[in-house]
C-alpha cells in the first residue's frame, strides 16, 4: 500500500487534490487576526523575514496566504516521501518550496540540512519570506528545533511567531496533532514578533531564544485557540 502512496503518479495526483482543497478552503475561510500590525509593516518592506507555526497547522497557515500579498515566499519541505505530496500541493498553490529540513542539530542536522540552510539564507537575503514549522518534520510535537534560530542569528532577518487556529476542522491522528479546517469556517491567526537574535550570540544564547520562542509560539497558539471561542 505504501508503495502505491509513493508512487509518482499517486503523489501527484494527492498534491492535486490537497491544492484544490486548500483553494476552496482560502476562498471560504472567514478570518480574525490579532497583532498583524508589525508583521504587515514587515511584508509591505523589501528586507525578508522568517515565519513560524506549528507542523500540526500547514494547512491553515498556507490558507491565510493573502496575508503575504505579493512578498516573495518559500517554505521549507522536508525531503521525506510523506512530504512530496505536499511540496507538490504547494507548489500549486503558488508557494515555492525548499527540499530539506535544519532538523535538532541545526544547518547539517539532517537530510539536505545543509543545503536547506544555505538555500533559506538566500530567500531572506533577496527579501523574501522564509517559512518553517519549527518542531517539524518529524516532532516532538511543538518542541521547537535549533534550525530557525540559527538561521535567524544567520540572516538578522526579524522573525514572527504564528498561532493559527480553525473551526470546523477535522483532526488528525498524526504526531503533530494535524488540523485540516473544512471550507466555510471560522479561523484565527495570532502574530507575535518581530523577533530577533544577536549575530554573536553563543550557543548559550541560543538555547535562551530557543526555549523563549518555542514558548511564545505555544502562548500564541493557546491564544489563537481561545479567540476561535469567543
């Protein structure tokens, strides 16, 4: 079975069905967002910046993409067989994508990390935004890895945290604890940022920023998730 899921033809006809999804699900959505105002000053400028969210929101995330408007953008996709389908999907949905993951150990962490890590300075040093699930691909769930620190301590590029939230959605048994909202729902995007980390900072420093931001990002989640209440 697997072995079918992973064929060429079978991811690319996935991908094709995620994308209409999402596009259906973009066209419906009805938004509320809270502390949007740095990060839209930050998307109307030419320097780049760099996105976070939760692994477990992709497909929220990628569905307030009109937030973006004309910024350049990639995201990062790791280069799993699981994760083809959706680079196709992306793609698309007319999100350029980066084959690699920075993983726990940072730039040469994992597979195509190094890579990955060169390829994402590039993106923010053209101006261009560079979006990554800090905990992913592989989890723990909202534990955040080194990889987008150190690639903010790389870039200089401000950073801003996303907390995301649907309603209906339906849930998924996955690691990550995946949402996938259903069309003509309610949704929720909670910014936090901008963020950044010192070019000097030492690995002490960095764990600091680490342990604050994967923090921030689960109160901004917390967040998100109470405002889809009310």
């Amino acid at each position: 079975m697997k072995r079918l899921l992973w064929s060429p033809v079978v991811q690319a006809v996935l991908g094709w069905l995620v994308a209409a999804y999402i596009e259906l699900v973009i066209a419906t959505l009805r938004w509320r967002r809270e502390n949007d105002g740095p990060a839209l000053a930050a998307l109307a400028g030419p320097d780049g910046l760099i996105g976070l969210f939760w692994h477990g929101r992709i497909v929220p995330a990628i569905a307030c993409r009109a937030i973006l408007k004309d910024k350049p953008r990639k995201v990062m996709i790791s280069l799993s067989r699981d994760g083809e389908f959706i680079a196709l999907a992306a793609q698309r949905l007319r999100i350029p994508t980066i084959r690699g993951s920075t993983g726990r150990g940072g730039p040469g962490g994992s597979k195509g990390g190094a890579t990955a890590f060169r390829q994402a300075m590039g993106v923010v040093a053209s101006g261009g935004v560079m979006i990554m699930t800090p905990d992913g691909p592989r989890g723990p769930n909202m534990v955040m890895q080194s990889g987008p620190v150190q690639l903010a301590r790389a870039t200089s590029a401000p950073v801003f945290l996303m907390g995301l939230a649907v309603s209906p959605a339906i849930r998924l048994g996955s690691w990550d604890e995946g949402r996938v909202p259903l069309p003509f729902g309610r949704a929720v995007l909670v910014l936090d940022g901008p963020l950044t980390v010192a070019e000097d900072a030492d690995d002490a420093a960095l764990e600091v920023a680490r342990a604050d931001w994967q923090e921030r990002l689960c109160a901004a989640q917390a967040r998100a998730e109470t405002l889809l209440t009310t």
